[in-house]
C-alpha cells in the first residue's frame, strides 16, 4: 500500500494529538512537523521517533514534498497555510474553524475543488460515537427544537496564555461555537434564518475589541431554536459550565452526570470538552391521567474514546477522503455554514443588531 506522506503544521495540543494518530495509523508516514517554538516540535519528534522538525511552514513544504497537510495552528494562520498547501498540491486537513472570515472559507473551498484535492476540517464531534447518539436521539423528538448547549472555561497558567493567544483573532463564540451550531444544524436539519448575540468583556489583559464571553441566539426556518455561549478566562465559574441539552414535542435528551451532582471541575481540560458519560432521554408521552407512559432511559456512554481516540477516528476518515472512499464535499458545506451562522454572532454582538442570514 502506498502510503500518503503527511506533514504536521502546528504542534500544541491538537497537533500533537493528530501526529500520533499519523504515526499510528498505516495510511500515513509522517514526514515532518513544523511549529514556530522548538520545544513543542522537538518534544514530539522525540516521542514519534525522531521526525523532521522545521521552524518555517514554506520551507518544510518545500523540502518534505507532502502529499497532505496537516493545519493544527492559530485561526489566524489557517487561510495562508491552506491555500499555501492545496496550491503545493497537498490534500489539507484543518483544524475549525477553517478561515477567518467567510469569503476565505468558501474560497479555500472552491480551490479545493479546483485541484482535486481532498479537505476535512476538524470537526471532532462528527466522529464521536456518543455525539453521533445524542444526535441521532435528538431526532426523534419532532419539531420544533430547543437546544441549549454551552462551553465556558476556568482558564489559569498556560490554558488562559492559550486562550489570549485565541483571542487576538476570535472570540471565544466563533471559535468553540462552530462545533455546537453544526450539531444544532445537524439535529434540526432546518435552514437558519437569523441569528442575535450579547456579549461582555471581562478583562482588560485583551486586545482592544475583543470580548472573552458571549452568547448566540439562533432561528432556524422550522421554528427550531439554539442558544450557545462561551466564556474563557481566570474569572470564568465552574459551574453549569457544561449544558447540552435538546427540547422538542416528544421530550427531551440531555448529557449528564448520571450521579446527578456537578461535572468534575476541570473546564479548561481538553478531554472533559467531548465527555458525555451519559445520556438522559425523557419522553413527554403521557396516560389519560397525565402521567408519564414511560420512565426516563439512561444510555450508558462511558467507553468513548478519549482526546487522541477521537483525533484517530479524525484522520481515519481524512484517509478515505483522500482514497475517494469518503466524499467531502456536503462536510465542506457544512463547515461553512456553522462558520457562516457564527461569524453573524459576532456581527451581531458589535453592532448590536440581529442579522437576517437570507438564503
């Protein structure tokens, strides 16, 4: 089997989970992995073996000739690394969101298009097998639709230098709220129709503009409604900091302690942000008495993989993208509409108005 020669741009926390899935899985041979300080880059060759480190993004292009890439870096690099990479001829896997601004987006998309080149954008979630129930569940309670969903995160040390770094691109709405509206988009399966957003900035340690929580309203054209918001910072609470829960006619699914107390404290842990460990279904079905037919259903979702298990189950797919086993042209659309709906959250949030999403 020949295997595709990929190249890791990025090397912090996603990076260094898809490499190992890279050097794991017999579809891939890493060939080199860039990142801009040395320590994470020379750390991670270490631990894979010894793979090529580069500093500069263009040079490692260059000389390691790749036949994908690799995008885990700052939002704000993606557009340039992208397009630097399908131009290269190179497949592209992205980290979310795929661009800055829409019109980067949709352009990456049609040039991915153009070349023939596969692109996944890293929408984790798509791959969780528990995600993939909970929506599944979430269908089967007629419509409309409310669903309520949040990720606030206690952030200190190195997750809130993290999380500043974020925010001299993008709010903490835009960034995180890509993966919730598309699993509202993929719940619904409706048209959004307008979105509406507040916000606050908590903290003068931000550039001037940028706001460290926020939350989004959005309509959709079967009467389905979705609330998100999302906070980061040293000021952040713990509490209530993890709501994902889906109202309809028929009842309601949520994801749950099953043990009813608080989720462990650990909000700016990255594998805590894909847990579910269970899901509750509640059905609204009721006798001449109003009382309910049925008891509440808890569906065990304890075996879930964990952070680098969902990124193998990431690359896995890119893997069939670029064999043609997959095609990735409705995901690509998608991206671009959970992008399309959050970046009129932002909008929405400066200029204090709701925006009309049209057709």
């Amino acid at each position: 089997m020949t295997k595709t020669r990929v190249l890791v741009i990025g090397c912090g926390n996603m990076g260094a989970s898809h490499a190992r899935a890279y050097a794991g899985l017999d579809d891939f041979d890493l060939v080199g992995l860039v990142s801009r300080g040395p320590e994470s880059r020379e750390a991670l060759s270490a631990e894979l073996g010894g793979v090529a480190t580069f500093s500069d993004a263009a040079a490692a292009i260059a000389e390691s000739r790749p036949d994908a890439v690799s995008i885990n870096t700052y939002p704000d690099t993606h557009y340039a690394l992208c397009k630097q990479a399908l131009e290269a001829g190179a497949h592209v896997f992205i980290e979310k969101p795929l661009a800055e601004t829409y019109a980067q987006a949709r352009e990456l998309v049609d040039l991915a298009r153009e070349k023939g080149r596969a692109m996944v954008v890293g929408y984790i979630l798509r791959v969780h097998p528990a995600w993939t129930k909970f929506i599944e569940v979430a269908r089967t309670l007629g419509k409309p639709l409310v669903m309520r969903m949040n990720l606030n995160q206690q952030s200190r040390g190195k997750e809130w230098a993290t999380h500043r770094a974020l925010m001299d691109s993008i709010s903490p709405i835009v960034d995180c709220g890509v993966h919730y509206v598309d699993v509202m988009c993929q719940m619904t399966g409706a048209r959004p129709l307008r979105v509406s957003a507040i916000g606050a900035r908590l903290t003068e340690e931000l550039k001037p503009g940028m706001y460290n929580f926020g939350q989004l309203q959005v309509t959709f054209d079967d009467g389905s409604v979705g609330w998100y918001e999302a906070g980061w910072g040293p000021m952040m609470s713990e509490v209530a900091y993890f709501v994902k829960d889906v109202i309809g006619p028929e009842g309601c699914v949520s994801i749950v302690d099953r043990a009813g107390g608080e989720r462990d404290s650990a909000s700016a842990d990255i594998d805590a942000h894909t847990k579910t460990n269970t899901l509750r279904l509640h059905r609204a079905a009721r006798d001449t008495n109003d009382e309910f037919l049925h008891g509440d259903e808890w569906i065990d979702t304890t075996s879930e993989p964990d952070h680098d298990g969902l990124c193998r189950l990431e690359q896995e797919l890119f893997a069939k993208a670029i064999r043609g086993e997959f095609d990735p042209a409705q995901h690509l659309e998608d991206a671009l509409n959970s992008m399309r709906i959050v970046l009129a959250a932002d909008e929405s949030f400066r200029t204090g108005k709701t925006v009309e999403l049209g057709s």
